[in-house]
C-alpha cells in the first residue's frame, strides 16, 4: 500500500506557494470591469490566466474557452473524468476581518484568506493530486480533466457556456462540499420583490453583495422630524450591534454591521439589513415608507423558514425550507429586496411561490425570478462514487453516510458525479463569513484522500493494486 501522506510531504511547501499567489487575486465577479476578455471582471480573468499558466507550468494542456471557464487536461483515452471547482468568490469586507481578505496569513495552523475553503483551496488540492499522479509516473487510464469555473457565486453562466462547447465528462468530481460527499442538494431560487417607491423622509437604503450571503451591511440616509442619536444607540446595544450614526445639515445616516453567513443557513448569520428594517420600522413614516418597511419586518424579521408569508416546510431528507434576505435597496424612487429561498425536492415549488407572490401583490410589490436551480440528486452507487466513499473512510475510519445539505454545488452539473470534500464533518464552515479558513491539516488530509481516490479510478496501477 503507498504511503499517501510521505509522497506528498515534498509538495506542501509548493502547493501552499501555489495557492497564496491564487489567493491573492481578489476575483469577485466585477461587470464594471467585463469585456469580451473578461465577462466576469478583469480579476476573475486573472484567476483564470492564473491556473491556466500552472498546468502549463506543469506539463497540462491548457484551454480558455473563451474566457468563460477554462480547463487542463492529461492522460488519454476516450474516457474522461472531469473534476470541476471555481476560481470566483464572494465579496469581502476587509473591516469584518482580523487580516487582510487577499493577504493569505498563516496562523495558528489556518490559512486565512477569502476563498482558502470556498473554492480555491480545494481548487488547488485537487489540481496537486493530478500533478503528483503524473510526477510518479502512472499510467493513465483516461484523460483527466481540471475544469474551472469562473461565475459559481452568482448564476453559472460560466460553466453553462463551458458544457456548450466541451464535451460532458462521464463521471465528475466536484471537490467544494463536504465529507463523505454530498448526493443530494436543496432547489434554489433567487428573486427580487420590486415597487415604486417615493419617499420625502427615507430617501435611501443600501446593503447586501450577492443573494447566497447573509448581508453584513446596511445603511439609511433619513429626513426625519427628530434626532435619532440615542435611540440608534439604544437599539444596537440592546442586540448586540455594531453601528454608526451621523448627522449632516439635510440627512441622519444609519449604519448597521451584522454577521456574513452562507444563505444556505440564514439562522447562522447576523442579517444587518433585517436589524436596520426592525430599527426604522418604529419610528414615524410617509405611508409609502411605512407600508415598505413594516412589509419587510412582518415577513422577513427573525424568520428564516418563510412561515409567516405562510411557506414553510420541513423534510425529514434535506430540512426546511429556508430564506435569506439578501439585500434591499431604495434610490430614486424604486425599492427593491432580494430573496434567496432554498427548498427540498418534495417540495411543491410553484404553489408556495404563488402564495408569496400574492401576499406581495397585496402589499403592491411585484416579484421577478432572477435564476431557479432545481433540486438535485446523484446516484450514489455509481461505481466511482462507492470508491469515492471507501477511500474517504478508508483514511478516516468515520462511517458517516452520504450526505444531503442545503447549499448547492456544481455536482449537479454533471450527468454523472458527486460532490466530495474536501470540509471534513463536524468542522466550522467559515465559507462566506469574515476570517475564512482552511485548516493547513484539513487541507493535506484532503490531498492524500484524492491522491488515493483517483490513483484507484484514472490509473492502470491503481485498478490492479491490492
């Protein structure tokens, strides 16, 4: 039996070399910097160029596809094995972090970064697993395929371009979950709820950066009769907030800050955007202020499973039903408040949407859909998977079955695949939050369970080891 954790042993120092220059590159999706070249933002380009420029490094064929995603391929064969990550993350604020979001700092056996455990570590583990197959020598059964994805925190344009134009790989690996593997993922829905809305005393709302992160952010610009000084203060004590007030000749501006958390569980996170609401609602407004607000506070405020618009649901697989509110804005007389809701598949979709529709159109706020992934499953006895899952248990001992969660991955892209890894279970998931991390351990383990994994499945050696 190989010795996974001593061959690997000489690499950790390049891989973590490797990374620190990806991290680097803040690659949140950007439209004001998009071209032809760059769809996504010059950043996301660059974490592509990046990537790109290391297969090549290192012996890949290389492709950018059109700069929408891109790929490195080696072995041969008329088989292929695609392991799909992505190379975008979400938007950080440097004042929630205890260090710089794009300054990668190693401490106390954590790498700190956005993006360490949400993609682009697990991006670069899988990438050094391929690499040091190829280093030792082994003889390929089929091509391998690292393909990156460039748009997975927002619609997946990217990837949905890519499979356009490449060729779908008979089986996937999708290395941006959690152990054993996931075969089984919420429907998510992300929807904006929109009215005119023409306010002398709340002039502006702002908050929010993506619909799958709970907002760590708010602020209110305000013509208000009465200085809002103390009873800000009081209020932001009373829940444990952080805050700022301030007060020009013409406008009192409120700042919240909340607690980023992954959408998929809103309860986790602390929403500054539903505190603010919760704070404003009490004061004295035009009707057309009022009627917004206290729409969003009844509905929204310290309900994460959509019960009081009358849609919760609870399923013994995948949980309940659960919302995020992602955001609300008011500027020049239109108001707006993105939702993300998260459903399981016995979940009957189209009534319950009905039902909030018509509790906004009652309140004269309309709702768009702005993209619909539906609930997926993978089929866990496809002979990869149960490989997949005898390795994992193989290195841990941890008998855990498969998993369904709430959040969703590109392992519902694939005809054939599973998400697995590289979060080991029990472990805190800093994915979206300030202070992101993968612990340096985690991150390793993780390697020597891939190498071990893919050297059974993509090698002539592996298939006839004992």
């Amino acid at each position: 039996m190989i010795n996974w954790a001593k061959v690997i042993k000489p690499y950790k120092e390049e891989l973590l070399t490797d990374l620190d220059g990806l991290l680097r590159i803040p690659s949140v999706k950007n439209l004001k910097t998009a071209s032809a070249d760059a769809p996504f933002g010059t950043s996301i380009q660059e974490a592509l160029d990046y990537i790109l420029e290391l297969g090549k490094r290192d012996g890949f064929t290389a492709k950018d596809v059109d700069h929408y995603a891109g790929h490195l391929e080696i072995g041969q064969g008329d088989k292929l094995l695609g392991i799909l990550s992505h190379l975008d993350v979400v938007p950080a604020d440097p004042s929630q972090w205890e260090t710089n979001p794009f300054i990668p700092t190693v401490k106390n056996d954590r790498l700190y970064a956005r993006g360490a455990l949400d993609d682009k570590g697990p991006a670069l583990l899988a990438y050094y697993a391929v690499k040091i197959l190829k280093d030792l020598g082994v003889t390929w059964n089929q091509r391998i395929r690292l393909i990156y994805g460039t748009d997975e925190e927002n619609d997946w344009k990217g990837v949905h371009y890519y499979f356009t134009k490449e060729e779908m790989p008979n089986y996937g690996i999708v290395p941006d979950g959690i152990f054993p593997l996931i075969y089984a993922e919420k429907g998510v829905i992300s929807i904006d709820l929109t009215k005119d809305l023409h306010s002398e005393n709340l002039v502006e709302f702002k908050s929010g950066s993506a619909y799958n992160v709970v907002p760590d952010f708010a602020s209110a610009k305000l013509v208000y009769h009465a200085d809002l000084e103390n009873d800000f203060s009081a209020f932001l004590e009373q829940y444990g907030l952080k805050g700022h007030f301030a007060k020009t000749e013409d406008y009192q501006h409120l700042k919240i800050f909340g607690y980023s958390a992954h959408a998929a569980s809103p309860s986790g996170g602390t929403n500054a955007v539903l505190h603010l609401t919760h704070f404003l609602t009490n004061l004295t407004w035009d009707e057309s202020a009022n009627n917004f607000l206290k729409f969003i506070n009844h509905y929204l405020f310290d309900d994460f499973t959509g019960q009081s618009f009358g849609i919760d649901f609870n399923d013994n697989e995948l949980g309940n039903v659960t919302i995020n509110t992602a955001f609300v804005t008011i500027e020049k007389g239109k108001a707006k408040i993105g939702l993300n809701l998260r459903y399981p598949a016995s979940y009957d979709f189209e009534i319950h949407y009905q039902k909030l529709s018509q509790v906004a159109k009652q309140h004269n706020i309309a709702t768009t859909v702005i993209s619909h992934k539906l609930p997926s499953y993978s089929n866990i006895d496809d002979p990869e998977t149960k490989i997949l899952l005898e390795t994992y248990r193989k290195h841990t001992s941890d008998q855990t079955p498969p998993l369904a969660i709430g959040g969703i991955t590109y392992g519902r892209i694939f005809e054939r695949g599973i998400t697995f890894g590289p979060v080991f279970l029990g472990k805190p998931a800093t994915l979206h939050q300030p202070n992101e991390y993968i612990e340096l351990d985690d991150l390793f383990k993780g390697l020597e369970i891939y190498l071990d994994a893919l050297y059974q499945i993509a090698t002539a050696e592996g298939q006839t080891a004992d």
